[in-house]
C-alpha cells in the first residue's frame, strides 16, 4: 500500500454479513435527471465506494427508486443551511438529501464513512451541518513548484503544464478535502508572486479551479501587495490612491470573467518584509478594505493576515495584538482577519492568541499549520488533533466563562455570518501526499474539525486509523494512544513547561538553544528562554513585558500566579527559579529534566505501540512508520541532550539520581545543528 489512496480506501468489507445488510439497502443509487455536476460527482463517488467496499457492481439511475435503492436528492431545507445533509429512510429506501448538490456530496461521503467504519444501516439517521462558513487550505506552493515549509515532496501544482495538462492528482486532492468537509483551497504561498494575478496564470488557475468545482472547492489566492507595481506599471500600491483602486478592481472583475466562483483573497502585508499599506502610512483596515471594494458585488471575501511583527518593537508576543485590536470595528463587510492559533509562531503548545475574543467586531478566522514546520517536519509523527482542540476550547473568557476559541471562530460569540478557519497544507507530491503516513491524519482531522469543532480529537483518530490503517480491534488499541499522545510526547522532548522557539535557526529543525545572534534578536533562541543563574522562562507579567495584560481577567487569571499556572505553560508567563518546587512537586529543574528524559523514552514506547499493530498493517506502510520512528527516537535524544547540558549550564545542578547523563559533550551536539543546518 503506497498511501496514495489516503483514508479513502474502498477495499472490500471483509465480514460477510455486514456486507449484505449493506447491498440490501444499495441496490442502485437514484438521480433526478438532469442534475448538475456535482450531483452527478456525488453519485460516481458512491458508486465507486459501495462498490469496492461492498464487493458487487451498484448501477446508477433514475429517481425515484424505492425500497432497497439510495437516493440523492436535492431540496431546500432550511434547517441544514446550504452545505447541510441529511440520511434517513424515506419510502423504505435510503435517502441523502440537502439544499445543494454540494451538501449531497458531503452528505455521500458521509455514508461511506459509515460503511468504512463498520456501522450497519438499520436504523440510520443522521444529519449534520457544517459550523464555520469558509474552511479553507492554505498552500504555501511557490510557482516554481516548491513549498514554503513543505516536507512532502515539491508542490502538487504543476504550473508549467497547466491549463492544458490536468494531472489525475488535482481531482484525488479534491476528492480527499470534499470528503472531510472542506470547501476552498487558498493556492498559493501567502509570501505571494505577484503573477498569479497576470492573465497567463489566470487561465492555469482556471483550469484548477474547473477540477475542483464538482467537488464543492472553491479557489482561492494569495496576493502580492505590491502588485500594481509590479506587474501594473503603476508607480505605487498605495490602497487610497484611486489609480490603485482601479487597478484591483479591474484585476478582479477579469479573475471573476475567468472564475466565476472565485473565493478571494489571502493577504500577508507589512509582515516579514512583504510589502503593504504601512508602506504608505496606511492602516491594515485602509488595505483590507480596499480590496472588499474591489471584489464588490462579487461573492468573494478577504483574508488579511494578522501575522505581524516588527524587529526590536518589544514582546513578539504583543505585537500582533497592538497592531489589530485598535482597528476591530474599521474593517469593511466581506474583510476577514486570519489569526494563527498562538501568539508567537506554530510552537508546539503555544497559549491561544490574544487577539480571539478582543476583536469582536470583526470575523476571525483561526490559522493552523498541518505541516509541521516547528513539529519534526515529515519525520516524527504527531498527531495534531489535540493541538488543534487545544485551541478551540481555550476559554478566552471575553464574554463571561465559555467564551471560547471555538465559539469567536464560528461566528456565534459575537454574531458573525462570516466564519473561516485555515489549515497550512502538508501535502506535496510524494505518492502518500504528506511524507509521513501520520499527517494524512493531521489532513483528515483538520477537515473534519473545521466542519464540527465539537468532534473529539480521539474519535477523530480512531476513524481515520480505522479508515486509513485497519480495523483489527487489537491494532486499533495499540495504535489509538500512540496518535493520541503523540502531540504531548513531543512537547516533553524538545520544548516542555512551556518553553519555546528554541529550535534550529531558519530551518526550524533539530534543537538551538544556545542560538544568540541573528539578524534580529526575537529570532534567537535566548530572547524566549531567558536562562540565567537564577532560572528560566519569559516573565509576561507585570515585572515583565505584561503580555499577559493582553488578556481577559478570565484568562489571565489562569497563568498570572507561578504556583497555579499549569506547568505546561509557565515558561512562557514566568521566570521561574531553578531551585523553585513546582505543583509537580519537582524543582524547576529536576521537572524540566524529568520530561526531557521521559518525553523520549516515550518515544520508545511509540515505537513498542507500532510494532504491536504490525500483524494488521500493511507490510509498506509499517515499515515506512517503523523507520521514521526510529530516526524520531534518535532525534529526541537529540533534543534532550543538546538542551539537558545547555541549560545544565545555567542551572549548575546534577540531573535528578534516575536519569542517566549524556554520554556525549554539549560541543558535539552543537555540530549536529551546524550539520543539519548546513551551515
Ligand atoms: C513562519 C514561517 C514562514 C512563513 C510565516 C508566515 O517560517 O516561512 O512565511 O510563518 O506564516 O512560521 O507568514
């Protein structure tokens, strides 16, 4: 198995009965005529899904049917909104009905799942309806086919060849986010060239698009700020001046000729160098809302990013928040702000942004990272649903307690129609399309969270496990907590209690603690870690940078006291001393010592948990796991001994009797960096 199929894999039930309960109520699957084209998707999806799974041919025709025969049907129903399904028995037949075709689509998908996984169709009734109104992947592709941050192999988007060659690739990727609930796919990187915008790329975005239309994606790109300039012939992107604004405007009246169901735009301005209203002495509001106008009547919205820093203007942490929270209330209509989960930079656990809750009066949609830049790349396996749900059930408690993430994202906090959420894709071109087997998990729950954020991560596991890898029920419990704790293991190992941005410069691999000069100090590692001969950690509070102020009493409250901050945050609030006993009952020390050690004997167990399953997997797949496995334990020893002894350093304590000390030098391992590096 090469992975390429992901957890839509229809190979024949294996249990005999269950097959035939199933082939009783799939006889035909039945279409009014004349449907459109994804009606006509959703029927063929089916139909290839019943069919291998159930093991015997199922014809498509014509409605009405009737008992034994599944039927999809279109019908406006308000209580499922536009993108809602439906299944039940209606007449003694099987029914998916919703108000779009669209909504039919997810709603055979759905159906599938439950035959994937095992359930039986007596009795079933089911209806859902997604929570958040845009959920959207962003790729961070680059026309000349790499992939900012990407560790799967080069872009799945071959513009070279593009309109006229549609590689069989762009419509499986479709398959596979319809299949979870997504409904867009941001194109390109958010540090965007300008030629995505130039007719000649258009007619390849078109071609795209026209892919991935039946499945109910809509397209989506990032844009160039400067782009006027660049490719306009105009002398300024200035947002007010009205040779700027017409510009936009006919930009995208052409994109919207082309594709008529264009989403909109992504923007990244006065962030990390990229260009932007500020460079006019415009606000990010004066930028965003200029291209709401430019879109106009069209169904399209915009996406600015609240991604900003600014080198030496203090906390990291704060600057985001400083920059937005004063223009909430100033953003047009169809202006969206896309907020990451965290405050710094897709660490390992970060707290929640403090900008979730404080904007009330604008839509914020909350940005993830599927690829696992500061995660180990494609080469440890963590499973992101408990990062992801971490977030969305953060308490921002702006509106009283359960004011959480998850309820600012979906618009019901403060009463938004618009809602969005985005996930940084970790697909690329390798044949399982995320390098590691592992992050199709990460796709899959991404999907099916931004459709229903209630979902538990561990279901989530199980499914995709049962769907991707087997659905042998001893595999299945050997594999369930591996994936389950896997996020928490690799918090133990390279950044536990609550450190962070303590990896390798710019490539964001392997551990760099010691990291003390680059080109701006908040992107060494000693600007976060702040160890010294008294201890370790970022004071926020009061006596500190106050980013904690940034936060509702509510929340703040939970971090402000050291003694009562969870340990896994309190490096990020505190400076704690090394010496100073924790609610662990451990020093500062000897706790930080205790999960280093512990995070990577985990791994180890990682390691026992898989070759438990092995009997069940496919030999491919297990070996493939196995090995990546084995390079991660290799790796966390790595973390731990480089920041054991570094900050021993600091700390000038011995390591707690239990553990074992390193058995190589600091000055060793510091090379391992240089290496992998390349310095
Ligand atoms: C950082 C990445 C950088 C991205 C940036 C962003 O290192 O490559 O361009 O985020 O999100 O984490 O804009």
């Amino acid at each position: 198995d090469d992975g390429y199929r992901l957890w839509l894999k229809y190979d024949q039930l294996p249990e005999a009965g269950l097959r035939k309960e199933w082939q009783a109520q799939t006889n035909s699957i039945r279409i009014d005529q004349n449907v459109g084209p994804t009606l006509q998707t959703a029927a063929h999806e089916l139909q290839l899904g019943l069919q291998g799974l159930l093991g015997r041919p199922v014809p498509v025709g014509a409605a009405p049917g009737g008992k034994g025969h599944l039927r999809l049907r279109v019908a406006p129903d308000a209580a499922l909104g536009q993108e809602g399904y439906r299944i039940s028995y209606q007449n003694g037949g099987l029914e998916i009905t919703g108000s779009t075709e669209t909504a039919v689509l997810y709603g055979c998908f759905a159906l599938l799942r439950q035959v994937q996984t095992g359930q039986r169709p007596a009795g079933l009734r089911l209806s859902s309806q997604p929570r958040i109104r845009y959920r959207l992947l962003n790729h961070w592709d680059n026309p000349n086919g790499t992939v900012e941050r990407g560790y799967a192999g080069s872009s799945i988007w071959k513009w070279q060849e593009l309109p006229e060659v549609l590689d069989p690739r762009y419509q499986d990727y479709a398959r596979a986010n319809a299949s979870i609930g997504l409904n867009g796919v941001v194109l390109n990187n958010v540090n965007a060239s300008a030629r995505y915008l130039t007719p000649e790329y258009l007619r390849k975005v078109a071609a795209v698009a026209g892919v991935l239309r039946p499945y109910g994606q809509r397209v989506y790109l990032s844009v160039l700020w400067a782009a006027p300039k660049v490719i306009g012939g105009l002398k300024t992107s200035d947002p007010l001046e009205p040779q700027v604004q017409a510009w936009w405007k006919a930009r995208t009246d052409e994109i919207y000729k082309t594709i008529p169901d264009f989403g909109g735009f992504l923007v990244k301005a006065n962030s990390e160098g990229e260009p932007g209203p500020q460079d006019y002495s415009r606000t990010h509001a004066d930028g965003a809302n200029m291209l709401a106008r430019a879109l106009g009547q069209h169904d399209g919205i915009v996406m600015w990013r609240a991604f900003v820093y600014k080198a030496g203007s203090g906390d990291r942490f704060r600057q985001a928040y400083e920059e937005f929270q004063p223009l909430d209330g100033q953003f047009a209509d169809k202006v969206l702000v896309q907020v990451k989960n965290g405050p710094i930079d897709f660490q390992a656990r970060e707290p929640f942004h403090p900008l979730f809750g404080a904007m009330p009066r604008t839509p914020l949609v909350l940005e993830v990272q599927l690829t696992q830049e500061y995660l180990g790349f494609a080469t440890h396996a963590v499973y992101l649903g408990p990062l992801i749900k971490e977030c969305l059930e953060a308490d921002t408690h702006r509106q009283g307690p359960g004011s959480t993430v998850a309820k600012v994202v979906d618009g019901t906090l403060e009463k938004h129609s618009l809602s969005g959420i985005a996930g940084v894709a970790n697909i690329g071109s390798d044949r399982n399309w995320t390098g590691h087997p592992v992050g199709q998990a990460n796709w899959y729950a991404f999907g099916r969270l931004a459709w229903d954020h209630t979902l538990r991560s561990e279901d989530l596991a199980r499914e995709w496990t049962r769907m991707t890898l087997t659905r042998e029920p001893a595999a299945v419990a050997a594999i369930l907590p591996l994936l389950n704790q896997s996020r928490a293991i690799y918090v133990r190992y390279t950044t536990p209690l609550g450190l962070h941005h303590i990896m390798g410069q710019s490539l964001h691999y392997g551990p760099e603690p010691w990291l003390s000069q680059s080109a701006r100090p908040d992107w060494t590692s000693v600007y976060y870690h702040k160890a010294d001969a008294q201890g370790l950690g970022f004071d926020r509070t009061a006596t500190g940078s106050d980013a904690l102020a940034l936060y509702a009493p509510g929340a703040r409250h939970l971090w402000a006291n050291p003694a009562t901050c969870p340990p896994d945050y309190l490096l990020w609030f505190h400076h704690v001393g090394w010496g100073q006993p924790l609610s662990t009952g451990r020093t500062l020390w000897d706790e930080l010592t205790t999960r280093y050690y512990s995070g990577t004997d985990s791994v180890r167990w990682m390691q026992q948990q898989w070759e438990l399953a092995k009997p069940a997997l496919d030999p491919q797949l297990y070996a493939d796991v196995a090995a990546r496995l084995r390079v991660q334990h290799r790796e966390a020893q790595w973390w731990r001994d480089a920041c054991v002894l570094y900050f021993q350093e600091f700390a000038r304590r011995p390591l707690p009797p239990t553990l074992t000390p390193p058995a190589r030098p600091l000055a060793e391992i510091k090379e391992l960096v240089d290496i992998y590096q390349l310095r």
